[in-house]
C-alpha cells in the first residue's frame, strides 16, 4: 500500500531512532531525518540498486531499466523474458513492488519533516531551515516523477490518465491517485517552492567550486560543518533546476524546460571532465564517471554496494553485459564512434562460455572501485543528473520551439566532449532529430536507467537489434501498480 510505510515509521525504528516528538526537537534531528532520507534512497531498493544500476533476483536480473533498453545480452530464460517486456515475471514484480513501497516510504519521511519544520522554525540558525525544507520538497518531486515515470502513462500518451498517488500528508487513509497531467503539476509546484527557498541558502551558489576529494582547486569539503559539505551528494540547488527541466520538458513546456537547463549550464558550476583525466595510466587518478559534471549523485560508498557491483558488472561471468558486437552497435564504432571516449573506456572484452555462448563480453568498468588499499580519485557513487542531460534537453527544447541552431550547438558541444569531432550540421526532420538524440543519450546514460525513460516520453520504438524495433505503446512503458496496491486501498 502507497501509505503503509507511513502508519508505520514511528512504529517500526531501528535501534538509532527516536520518537517523532524527540526526533524534531532540535535542528539536529531534522538534519538526522533529511539524512535518513538520502540513506534510503541510496539504499539497492532505490538509486544503489534498482533505479541505477538494475539488480537482480537469485540467479535471474530483474526490473533494472536498462534491461528493458536493450543494453545486455542474457542466455537464461527467465532475463529474456523480462527483457522482451514480460511484466508478469515473479522477479519483476518483486523488484517493482520493492520500488513502489521504499519510494513511497521515503516520501512519508520527506512528509514528517515538511509537516514539522514550519513550527519548528525557531529551532533553526543559518540556513538549516531553508536547505532542510527545500531538499525535503525536491526529494518528494524527485521521488514521485520517477514512481510516474515508470507506473503512469506518459504525458504524451494520455496527460488525463489515472497515473499515481501524489502524497502531501501524514494519515492512515491512502490518497487518491492523481491524473498524469495534476501529478506533473505538484512535481512542478514543490519543486518551485524549493527553487525559492535553495536560491537563498545553497552554499553551491557562494563561490563553490567543484572537484575532486582533497584537491586545493576545489572547496566541496572546506566547511566545518559536514552538513553543508559536497552540495553534489544532496538536492541542491541547480539539482532543482535540472529537475524542473526534465518534467517541464516531459509535459512539453518547451520554453520552462529549457530555462531551466540553461540556468544549469550558464552557472558553469560544472566543469567538462578533461580527457587526461577520463583516459589516467594511474588508476587511483582515473575518473571513470565524469564526476565533475555530476550535478546530484548518491553516495553509495560501502562494501555491500560495492559487492553488489561487481557481481553485476565486472565478476568473472557478470549479471549485466553486452557482447562486444552489441556495445559496438550502440557507440557506432564503425562510424564516428570510433573515438568515442565512452565506448574506449568504459568497456573491457572478455572471453565468456556462459550459457555455452562463447561471445566476447564487453565488460562495464564504469562503476570499478580500485581494489583496497588503493587510493579512488572520488567516492564511489551512483549519478542522479549530468551536466550533459541539461544539453540534451535544452538541444531538444530549442529544437521544438523551431531554433534548429542551438539544437545543434547544444548536442554537438556534448559529442565534443566525448571525443566525437565531427559536427552535425542539419537534420531531416523532427524523426530524425529524434533519433539522433536517443542514440548519443543511450552512449552517455549506458549503465545509468535513464534512456528508457526517453524512449517512452517521447513514444519511440526500443531498439531491440539492427534490424528489429519493439513499437510503443502503454503495454511496454506502463509497469503493472503493485498487488497490495490494488488490493488493500481504503478510498
């Protein structure tokens, strides 16, 4: 049930926690509770697992996005299934029904502290009031866009579609679902609430300067205060902004989505990784994520995500892997590719008999952590928004509001920075650009459970092989609600 979690989170407390009445009795408690927050989020349920990487389920994987985009190749019957968009599947449904319920418990919490903390305000010095109240309202958008994003219709598809249930309040009774079109507009409403409150109080917009961990060109860490330390493994204020550009661009506002990107990239807050950098000898100097133009990420720094990673991604037969001919296919190696810094780093082959398939592995290095003691350039984290996601939408903004220029400007500059030199100059049509978009987004997002989101916004069919297109429809980008949703509402 959407609102189970919320009867329950003064009832059920691991040993650390205190009552609501004691928890929300000093500053400190608010900023143990917005932390709790991100620490679920972090958690495999949510961005340490499902909604970034994908998981799996015993021996099969299960719902993670990038499954459904094609991105793998499996030999067992149970991944080709889900992989064909068999929704039915009894890991599916696990992995979805854990999602559901640890995001609509995670809301619940944002719901305690934003129920609170106005009364509350005296307790507060400095900002704490204005960061607490204002990441609470981005987690709670954050948070529900992406529930709608994967259990609603899309926008474009049916706007009045019963979608999901926007929570605002504490209560013991579930709240009503929302059309797709109301659930866009309450994204859109408490992110605009947060804009206002973070534009006033964020320290990334007073001479913040991003970096690397421990390097004097950076300041990230230089607060005495760990609370107002590394602003990019929070919801800060140019997070609310790419936020607000995504569900702008989602609802087809062409013209809020792109000021809001451009607010992203003008601030020049955050620098383009530097090939020496991306390509270091020196492993322990390698960034191997672009950490730089991260403009929000979950840390998930801890040895049971990281164990979780390497099964995944780098064991000797991992859970999740291309064939090389499949990751040559999406960088288009045959073509401009070829230089692709992405698709020169980020993949290993690797001989592999699993399953009796004798095809060469491309194996993702993206998500390495060196092996301890050996230093990392940066934490181990999972990426939540990119400085090359606000280009991509504020290429496809520009593009829709008929500036076929900047659309162009914007995309080549991303390709740019990734090695591709050649520039495209002109496009046929909107197809076309379409097209065109989605194929560097799925080189830039690989890994990341973000381009099957752009699939389906944009009703476009799922590259299933060269020579094979699953169509759109609702049957493949709708996921089933959960049972106990279905079955034990009371309104």
């Amino acid at each position: 049930m959407a609102l189970a979690s919320c009867k329950k989170y003064l009832d059920v407390k691991p040993q650390s926690q205190i009552d609501e009445e004691q928890l929300f009795s000093s500053a400190q408690g608010f900023r143990e509770a917005l932390n709790g927050i991100y620490t679920l989020c972090a958690s495999t349920d949510l961005y340490g697992g499902n909604l970034t990487f994908g998981s799996y389920y015993k021996t099969s994987t299960t719902g993670g996005l990038d499954v459904l985009a094609q991105n793998y190749q499996f030999n067992d019957v149970i991944s080709n299934s889900i992989q064909g968009f068999n929704y039915t599947q009894p890991a599916f449904v696990a992995t979805t029904t854990d999602i559901w319920n640890t995001a609509y418990r995670a809301i619940a919490n944002c719901n305690y502290i934003l129920a609170a903390i106005d009364a509350k305000k005296g307790l507060f010095t400095g900002n704490d009031y204005y960061l607490i109240k204002g990441e609470a309202l981005t987690l709670r958008a954050y948070l529900h866009f992406d529930i709608l994003r994967m259990f609603a219709p899309s926008y474009a598809s049916n706007a009045a579609a019963k979608a999901i249930p926007y929570v605002t309040v504490i209560s013991t009774k579930s709240t009503a679902f929302s059309t797709v079109s109301v659930a866009l507009d309450s994204c859109i409403a408490d992110l605009n609430r947060a804009k206002t409150l973070l534009r006033q109080s964020d320290p990334i917009l007073s001479g913040y300067v991003v970096g690397y961990p421990g390097q004097k060109t950076q300041n990230e860490d230089a607060s005495s205060d760990l609370f107002y330390q590394n602003r990019r493994h929070r919801m800060n204020y140019y997070t609310v902004c790419g936020e607000l550009a995504r569900v702008y661009l989602y609802k087809s506002d062409y013209a809020d989505a792109l000021a809001n990107a451009q607010l992203v990239i003008n601030s020049k807050e955050f620098p383009w990784t530097n090939q020496a950098d991306f390509f270091s000898k020196d492993i322990t100097t390698r960034d191997r994520i672009f950490y730089k133009e991260l403009i929000s990420c979950w840390y998930i720094d801890n040895s049971t995500i990281n164990a979780e990673l390497t099964n995944l991604f780098t064991a000797a037969q991992p859970v999740l892997s291309a064939t090389t001919g499949q990751a040559a296919d999406i960088y288009e190696a045959a073509q401009s590719g070829a230089d692709d810094w992405r698709y020169k780093q980020w993949f290993l082959a690797t001989a592999s008999t699993a399953g009796g398939n004798a095809d060469e592995r491309a194996i993702l290095q993206k998500y390495i952590e060196n092996t301890t003691p050996i230093a990392n350039l940066h934490p181990l984290v999972a990426p939540a928004m990119r400085l090359s996601e606000m280009y991509y939408i504020a290429s496809e903004a520009s593009y829709n509001s008929g500036d076929l220029g900047s659309a162009l400007s914007y995309f080549n500059t991303v390709r740019k920075n990734r090695g591709i030199g050649d520039s495209v100059t002109t496009v046929a049509d909107k197809a076309a650009f379409n097209n065109l978009l989605l194929t560097e987004a799925r080189k830039e997002f690989y890994g990341e459970s973000q381009i099957f989101y752009m699939y389906k916004r944009l009703n476009h069919g799922v590259p299933v092989s060269s020579t094979y297109t699953q169509s759109p429809s609702d049957k493949i980008f709708v996921f089933p609600l959960p049972i106990d949703e279905l079955a034990y509402r009371n309104n």
